[in-house]
C-alpha cells in the first residue's frame, strides 16, 4: 500500500533518500528543510569512495558532467615537513562505473536536488509538534502547515532536533577538542604535492587533507587540529600551531578560511518510535577522518530505501541492526585515524610512520582496513 514519508532536512542524506523514493514512484514524500535555500554557493569538496557512488549511480550520477567531478588516483601520505613517508591505490577500489570521487559539495547538492526540487521540497519548515493520530503521524510546522505522515524521517544532521521530539534518552553531541579549518586553492601553494591525488600531510597536532575538486584542478584543502579550547572565531591564533612546524603552509592559511569544531554522538541508540527513522549524520555523527560522512549519508539512506521498497516487516530492527554494525566499523576506524594523524611525539611518529609503509604495501591489510568500508 502507498506510504508517505516526511522526510526532516535536505542534506545528502534526505536528499538521496528523496532521489531514491522518486525514482521508484510507489510512495510519496515530502523534504522539509529549515533554511529558505540549498547552500548551492558552496566550493568545498567532498571525498566519496566507491561504496557511496555505486548507490549515487542508481540515481544516474554517472551521467554527471565528467568536468565537475575528480577522480584521484590515490593518497599521498606526507610528515608535515612536506616529506613522503608512502602512498595508497585508490585505483585498486574502482570499477569502471564505480570510480573514487573528489567533488564540490554545492555539485553534489544540485545534482541531488534536480528531479525533487519543485513538487517534493519545502523550505522554512520547522517542526513545532508531533502527535498520533489514526495511525499515522500528525507534524504541525511552525509556519502553522501540518502534514499527516506514515513515517518520519530525521535526516537533520548531527544535531537532530527530531530526536529531540521523538526521544526520551539524550544523546547530546560532544565537541572533540578539535577544529576544522578549510579553504579553496587554485595551485599547490608552494607545496610539492602530486594535484592528481589526495595529499594528506600529518604534523603534531594536525593533519591537512588537500585534492582537487574537478578537472580544473582547482583543491580543497583543510586542516583539522586538535586544540582543547578551539575557537573558530581565533583561527589564525591556532594556526601559528601548524605554520611553526612547516612556513611554506603560510601561503595557503592567507586564503578566505572558514572553520567549525568538530562534534560526534557518543552512543548508537534506536529509535523508540516505529514510525521514526534516522539518517545520516541524525543517526551518528562521527570524526570526518575516514572521509566517510556523506558516504554513511547516502549508504543509510539506501539501507532504509530497500527496506521500504521490500515492504520488509519489522524494518525498525532490521535497520537498526544493520546501521549500527556499519556505524561502528566507520566510527572505530575513523576514531583511530584521528589519533595517529595527529601524534605529538616524535619518536611515536616515527613509528606510525614506519608501520604505515609497511601496512600500506601489504593487500590483506589494505583490504580488511578500507577495502570493507568502500566495499560494502
Ligand atoms: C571538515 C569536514 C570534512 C568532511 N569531509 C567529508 C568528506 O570528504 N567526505 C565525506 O563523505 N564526508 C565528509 N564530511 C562529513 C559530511 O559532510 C557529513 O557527515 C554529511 O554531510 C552529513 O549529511 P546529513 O544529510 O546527514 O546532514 P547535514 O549535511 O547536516 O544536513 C542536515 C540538513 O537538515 C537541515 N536541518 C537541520 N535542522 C533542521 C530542522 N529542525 N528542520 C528541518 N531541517 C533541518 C539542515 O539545514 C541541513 O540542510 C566532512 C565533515 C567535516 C566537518
């Protein structure tokens, strides 16, 4: 029988989720969004592996323009001092439709936002009550519309305010003592880097993370450092913390920066309404050291998608079982590249280091390591 859904945000996770249900037409849906607009304006990048393009390609991302989008052949790994230390196939993940990609995220967004835009998309919508009513689920907006729903779904980021109706138990987001600063690049800056590959340099402190965003070569760089008391608002104060370990970076922090702390959710909780889901970032929020957000966006997205496509019984549990096993493998992995990315100690870096070539060469490390995150 023909469900609706309302679907609460229109980041990647609710808009994929929209694609997808617009594509199979057997149910309706509405996106409602917060703000009056998409941030379609927006030149940061955004990395997504093979897991999440193999779900995109179902919704025809292969038919994007080839000119917006990067394919990297693999990562660099550099000390911050600008020396290489080793590298890593991406080449190895990728089929020939399936292919590791570097993007804008504002390209990411409109191409999301095509086929939905005009008839399943409302924006200045925020939810003000929910209650039952016959079965389903009345939402009332602060705009004073209502919209009675079979199902709710929060895709409204890391700090979920429809958690906040639907959940007794709190799970609030905790700051990770770090920041991310980022920028946009129109040449390596002085850094001897290969622009046809993913740069990831490792000092004390901080890791940058620089690739190029379309066939202009134009990079996305940004450096995320740990610092206990991070304020966005005093970016270049901590920035002297990466340009005393390397001043050929001075270059680079001159650009336009823009920064935000970085939070994640403690715990993996279900939802406690059976006509409530959970994606993306609304379900958990992790680090962004696997490069993995938008990635766990579009996987739940779909996870949730072949469940209502299936008309499976008991989707709650299944779901939940299945997000939460994936969930953890990212969260565990990411939690660990946040902390050797960012060693202080010399001598532990060196053996980072040396572990890392050696690791890196080795195909079943690479396998069990990444190959079941880009697999999947
Ligand atoms: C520095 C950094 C680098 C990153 N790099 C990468 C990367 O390279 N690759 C990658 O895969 N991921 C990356 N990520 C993570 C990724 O961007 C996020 O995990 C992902 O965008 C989450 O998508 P989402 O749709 O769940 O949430 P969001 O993108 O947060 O979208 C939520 C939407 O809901 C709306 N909303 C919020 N509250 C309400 C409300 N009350 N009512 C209605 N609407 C509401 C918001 O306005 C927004 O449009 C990075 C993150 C950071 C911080």
């Amino acid at each position: 029988m023909k469900k609706k859904f309302a679907i609460i945000g229109s980041g990647i996770a609710g808009l994929t989720l929209a694609n997808l249900l617009h594509k199979e037409k057997k149910n309706d849906f509405m996106v409602y969004e917060k703000n009056e607009s998409l941030p379609l304006d927006e030149g940061y990048g955004i990395q997504l592996s093979t897991n999440s393009i193999r779900i995109l390609n179902e919704i025809n991302f292969d038919k994007i323009s080839s000119e917006n989008i990067y394919h990297p052949k693999g990562v660099d790994f550099y000390n911050i001092q600008n020396k290489k230390i080793c590298d890593l196939d991406l080449i190895q993940f990728n089929t020939n439709n399936n292919k590791y990609t570097t993007l804008q995220r504002s390209t990411l967004i409109e191409f999301l936002k095509d086929d939905i835009y005009t008839q399943h998309l409302r924006f200045g919508k925020r939810i003000k009550q929910v209650s039952e009513l016959k079965g389903k689920v009345l939402i009332k907006f602060d705009d004073n519309t209502n919209d009675l729903v079979d199902y709710v779904i929060g895709a409204d980021g890391i700090f979920s305010n429809t958690r906040t109706f639907f959940e007794k138990k709190k799970n609030k987001p905790v700051f990770k003592n770090a920041i991310a600063i980022r920028t946009i690049l129109n040449s390596t800056s002085g850094l001897d880097i290969d622009q046809s590959k993913i740069s990831l340099m490792m000092g004390k402190n901080c890791h940058l993370v620089i690739y190029p965003i379309n066939k202009n070569k134009i990079l996305n760089f940004v450096c995320i450092l740990r610092h206990k008391y991070a304020d966005p608002d005093n970016v270049k104060t901590l920035l002297e913390e990466v340009i005393k370990q390397n001043s050929n970076l001075k270059k680079a922090f001159e650009k336009n920066l823009k920064s935000w702390p970085l939070y994640a959710t403690p715990k993996i909780l279900p939802s406690s309404n059976s006509k409530v889901f959970y994606i993306g970032d609304a379900f958990n929020g992790f680090l962004p050291t696997l490069a993995q957000g938008a990635g766990q966006s579009i996987e739940s997205a779909f996870e949730l998608y072949k469940l209502i496509k299936n008309e499976r019984v008991d989707i709650q549990n299944i779901y939940f079982q299945d997000r939460s096993k994936r969930a953890k493998i990212i969260k565990r992995r990411s939690n660990f590249n946040f902390f050797i990315f960012h060693l202080s100690s010399k001598i532990m870096q060196e053996i980072r280091n040396y572990f890392m070539k050696f690791l890196l060469k080795r195909k079943s490390f690479i396998n069990s390591y990444l190959g079941t995150v880009y697999k999947n």
